[in-house]
C-alpha cells in the first residue's frame, strides 16, 4: 500500500542522524590543542557550552562580530586574532572538560542556555524574532524547535476522511512526507522516475557536485555530520537522501514509482481532487484525494536551444542533465554550449581527456573564491564532528545563520549609483574590483581570456559559481577554445560560429540550463469553476510564499515561484517551510470543519507586490539584466529577495483572512 497513516515510528526533531553517545574523546592535551587550533572557534565554543551546559565560556570579548559576507568568507566570524588567541585558551580549557568529565552527549537543551548561545553566536542578531525563529527551526536541539507535530491528525479530523497526494520523490516530496507522517496525516506518494533522489539522480554528469557547502544542504530533520567532501559530490547527496528515506521508515511501497500526476480536477460540491496518474507502461488511473502537494523541482525540465541544422549533426548531443555515458570523450572535439553552473563543474572535468574543447559563452560568470571545492573534509574537521558532541549541528547552523543575510548587502542597487551596468552600488562595486583582481592573478599572460573573463553585468545578478582555479586552468588548456561569437547553425560534422566560422566537432553538450518559468508543467491542474493552473497564470507564475494559488484549493507547491535562493538562504529550509505551512494549512481547514481552504486574490496580490518592490532593487530585477530569474513578462519569479527569516516569518501562521474556507 502506498497510503501512509498515522506511522508511530518516524523519527522526530532530528533523531535521524543523530548520534545517542559520542565516542569518548581520550586524545592527549597536545592533540587537543591541535583540534581546537583547526577548529571554527564559534561553533567549538557554542557546542562545548552546550555541551557543559555552560554559558559562562562564551566571554563577550570573544563574540563574533559576524562582518558582511565578501568575495572571501572572514575565519571564525570575522575574530581578531587577540580574539583567536584567547577563543583558542577557552576552547582548550572547555574541552579537557568534556573529555575529562566523559560527556558523551546532549539532552535537550533549557531555554535560557539555548537563547544565551544562539545570541552569543549570532553577536546579538537574535533579537529579531523571525531570526531567532529560523535559527531553532533549524538547529533542532533546542526546547521549541520546531513545533511542527504538536498535534495528531486523529485528534483533529475526528474521523474524518483526509488523504493527500504527493508528487515528486526529490528533496521536496521528502520533506512533504517527512512533515506530513510526523503529523500523522495520510498520504499517498507517486514519482515519475524510476527512482528516488530528483535532480540528484537525473543529473550524473562528470564534476557533479554542490555548488553550496555541504553542511548547508541537508534538512533539518535529518541532519548528517559526516560528509566526506567540503562540497559533496552528487552521488553523496542521493546518498543521504537515500538513507533518509530508509530511516524514516519508508520502503519500495512506500512510493508509486514510475507513476506520473497529468491531470488534477477540484470538485467544489466535495471539496477535493480528482488526480489522473499514468504509469510508465502507459496504464492510467483515477483517485480522489483532498489535497495535493507538488515537489516536482523548480529546474527539472532541460531548455535545449534550436538552431538551424541541428538535426543534420551527425555526433552525439546532450544535455548536462540527460548524460550519456556511452558516449566516450576521450580524444574527440566537444562542444559546450553555456558557461553557467553545470558548465563551470563539466568543463574542468573533461578538458584533460578531449582532443579538442569548444566553450560557447554567451555571457561569462562571476565566482566566488573557494579554495576547498574539491577538498575532502579535512582529519580534524572530521575528529571534530565525530567526537565533540553535536559540533556538526552547531556547524551546520553556523553555515545557515550565514545565509540568512548572505551577500544582500551587495545585490541591493544604489540608487543614483554612476556604475551602471558594471555595477549597482558601493558595495557592489568593490565586490566586483576584488573578484576582478583574482581574475587577473588567474588569467596572467593571457589578456585574450581575461577579456572575455570578466563580466559586463554587476556581480550577484545571476548565479555566482564556486572559483578554485580549476575553470581558468581549463579555459588556458591548449586544447580549449572560448567562442563568444555565438552559435548560429549546424552542419553534418560542424558548428558555425557567428563568425561563419565552421567547427569540426564529435560531440556537443548542452549545458543550457533548463525552463524554470513553466512551473508544474506539463500537469493539467482544473480548479474552482474549472480554471486551467497555466490559463490562470498566464505564463508568470505567483503564489503566496510560492505555496497557495487564488482558485486552487488545498493545493500546497513546494519551491514555488519567488523561492529561489541567490546571494544567500537554504533551499532545504525554504522547502521545510512550505511543507510545514501546508500542514498548518491542513490543520486550520480540519479545525474549522472546512472541506478546503482558498486563498483570496487580495492576499496574493499584495504579497506579490511585496516580493516584486524588493525584487526590482536588487542586481537580478534592473531592467538592462538579462537572466533566467526573470520570465517574458521581465518580471523576477524565480527569487526570494529578502533574508529567508522573513520566509520563516510568512510562513509561521496561516492567517485564516488570507483564506476562503469552503464548507
């Protein structure tokens, strides 16, 4: 049976990956000493107070300043190194504590500890509620954490039918099941691929891996503190969702493989859906259910461009998220056609193998410095996370709290700035001279490829890429080719070039990106008075939070328009929040007896009015930039403008005045 109800074994607040006991830590003063001196000093301090429940290590002298994110990230929160000196003495002194009084664990933690640590770490950002919010949500060792299955759904519904259908197996049908088990909702689960994971076993590309630090990407739930890379490759990450699927509980039945929703149809007199799924084997089926939950991913459906004799070409073509591994590189002419993120990570992975390498770049991409992207975790980074209780926790947390201000500072435009289209602002502008300085170090001697290098766009106006050196080193191949001409057509064995230039090419790669507008598609979605989802919208796609839509009852997307993360957030936490609003959602409509709930036109338009007045501020929203955030209409739909605490903020509460409730 593939309809979940009422599990009683589901892990909770974060039991998933966390370790009971902790290895009993027997290292020497010296070792310890060399631990502490690899340590990020705000995270050892915070877990060694949580560990010792003892807030009086965290001296004011030595809190965080926590200055604006740069082109470099600032060690240990921006400490001088007098406060360095003296974290590092405290550290040392709290740890031979744990060692010596063989603490091996941590309950949950008081309040008041909780709160004196989050606002020691965060140098006094706590304050704001919806900043203290996010943190608990999130660090999941706090008293109130989450408070997302304080309730049963037996006890609500009183016996009262109610089943939900979720669509799409990827990282956000996980988090829609995981919140909606804990609560004790039915559910039925169907996924179009044969397998779990999402993007992260559709895209298997050579150099696939996080362009986020790891500790940043994993859910709340189900936290892990033993990542192997720095930046984890794609198969750990389908790995880990891998593994928090087993440990929830759940099994092959558990989801409808190979099943697909193609048609969704709200019958107002009952208050629920219709769904039409059809199988991989063409057969279809029709069920009812009384409301729908969509994580079908936000770039999931490749954009491949047309071009004039493509289909004469007689090589192989593919698309970065469609590879074919039959296909051997080695000593052929590859074309990549793009420059953006799959790119960056494919290029450096193949140059060394191919003959000869041919990138397209319609438009070069600004990167951010980090040495570590292909680095494993260091040995002491992994002691650390093994043996200090709960140190990957305050890590991850650590990481987080970074993204909530992220690099905003820098995306934000000036007005009356003289910069344009260079740059948007101050901060914007100095930003762009110190990443330029490194193009510049990187690119010595090659003035060809500086040139086309460095981007006539303000940096943060589109996805910036992680920078190790490795795609400058690509691009310096001797093999390798940068073409800015363009593409303009295809013969049997060539690429023309805008310069009528014909390329003799093997193969060709699409590393194009996909279509990030055509939300749901190619779903047919009928609501009230039998409106079409994609007739509604228009081709701009809204939604309050990117959750609920006008006209479509109990339907809940997950990563929906303007969710997107760019200069800062977390897609797992941005995922969370939509399944835990659908859930109160859910709530709210069984307390009030409904049989579904609505969400009024008023509400999504002054919500939308809300994201678009912050959107056109920012580097991605100025008229003269042109990027995938944007749809036809040049409006931004993809973007979460704000701090992701303000997310945590909207999402908080279902205001019962932002809805219809049908009886």
């Amino acid at each position: 049976m593939s309809t979940i109800d009422a599990p009683v074994t589901t892990p909770r607040h974060g039991d998933l990956f966390w370790i009971e006991e902790y290895p009993a830590i027997t290292e020497s003063d010296d070792q310890l000493r060399e631990y502490v001196a690899k340590s990020e000093l705000p995270v050892l301090l915070a877990s060694l107070a949580a560990a010792l429940r003892d807030t009086s290590i965290l001296e004011t002298a030595v809190r965080p300043p926590i200055p604006p994110m740069g082109p470099y990230l600032d060690p240990h929160g921006g400490m001088t190194l007098e406060q360095q000196a003296r974290a590092r003495e405290i550290g040392f002194e709290a740890l031979k504590r744990v060692r010596d009084e063989r603490i091996r664990s941590v309950d949950t933690l008081p309040q008041e500890i909780a709160d004196e640590i989050l606002d020691w770490f965060t140098d006094g950002r706590t304050q704001d509620p919806a900043y203290a919010g996010q943190l608990k949500h999130e660090l999941d060792i706090a008293p109130d954490k989450n408070g997302i299955a304080d309730w049963r759904f037996e006890d609500v519904a009183k016996g009262r039918a109610f089943e939900v259908l979720i669509v799409g197996a990827g990282v956000s049908g996980i988090a829609a099941a995981w919140r909606l088990q804990e609560a004790g909702i039915p559910f039925t689960w169907i996924e179009g691929a044969h397998t779990l994971g999402g993007t992260w076993w559709k895209n298997h590309y050579p150099g696939v891996r996080l362009d986020t630090p790891t500790y940043g990407y994993s859910f709340s739930f189900a936290q892990r503190t033993d990542w192997p890379h720095q930046f984890a490759q794609g198969h750990e990450v389908l790995e880990y969702l891998k593994d928090t699927f087993a440990k929830a509980g759940w099994t092959e039945d558990t989801v409808e493989l190979n099943t697909k929703l193609t048609k969704a149809e709200f019958h107002q007199e009952t208050g629920t859906w219709t769904a039409t799924t059809r199988t991989g084997d063409g057969r279809e089926r029709t069920r009812t259910f009384h409301a729908i939950m969509t994580g079908v991913g936000q770039l999931d459906h490749p954009f491949i461009p047309e071009f004039p004799g493509q289909e004469t070409f007689a090589g192989a073509q593919m698309h970065s998220q469609e590879w074919d591994h039959s296909v051997d590189l080695k000593g052929k002419k590859v074309a990549v056609i793009g420059t953006g993120a799959s790119a960056y990570q494919i290029v450096p992975a193949i140059a060394d193998d191919v003959e000869q390498l041919y990138v397209f770049q319609r438009s070069a991409p600004w990167m951010l410095p980090a040495p570590t992207y292909h680095e494993l975790m260091s040995e002491a980074a992994q002691w650390l996370h093994a043996k200090v209780p709960h140190y990957g926790h305050w890590f991850r947390l650590w990481v987080t709290a970074g993204g909530i201000d992220g690099r905003l500072h820098i995306a934000r435009a000036e007005d009356g700035w003289e910069g344009v289209p260079h740059s948007v602002s101050r901060a914007n502008e100095e930003f762009r001279q110190a990443v330029v300085k490194r193009y510049e170090e990187q690119y010595e001697g090659r003035p060809d490829l500086l040139e086309v290098a460095i981007p006539t766009y303000p940096p943060s106006a589109k996805r910036m890429l992680r920078d190790n050196g490795v795609w400058a080193r690509a691009l310096k191949s001797p093999q390798t080719r940068v073409i800015t001409s363009g593409l303009v057509g295809f013969d049997e064995h060539a690429l023309i070039t805008g310069d009528g230039e014909k390329l003799d090419a093997d193969v060709v790669i699409y590393a194009t990106g996909f279509r990030p507008s055509d939300y749901l598609d190619p779903i047919e979605i009928r609501g009230r008075g039998g409106l079409e989802i994609h007739d509604y919208w228009g081709g701009d796609a809204k939604g309050f939070a990117g959750i609920t839509v006008p006209g479509f009852p109990n339907l809940f997307m997950l990563l929906g328009p303007n969710t997107g993360g760019v200069v800062g957030g977390a897609l797992h936490f941005m995922i969370e929040r939509a399944a835990e609003y659908a859930v109160k959602a859910i709530r709210e409509l069984l307390e009030r007896d409904a049989k579904a709930l609505d969400l009024r036109q008023e509400a999504l338009d002054r919500h939308i009015a809300w994201v678009d007045e912050e959107n056109y501020r920012m580097t991605w929203g100025q008229p003269y930039v042109n990027t995938w955030y944007k749809n036809r209409f040049n409006r931004v739909s993809q973007v979460w403008p704000y701090r992701t605490s303000e997310y945590w903020r909207i999402t908080e509460t279902v205001e019962p005045g932002d809805y219809e409730f049908l009886k």
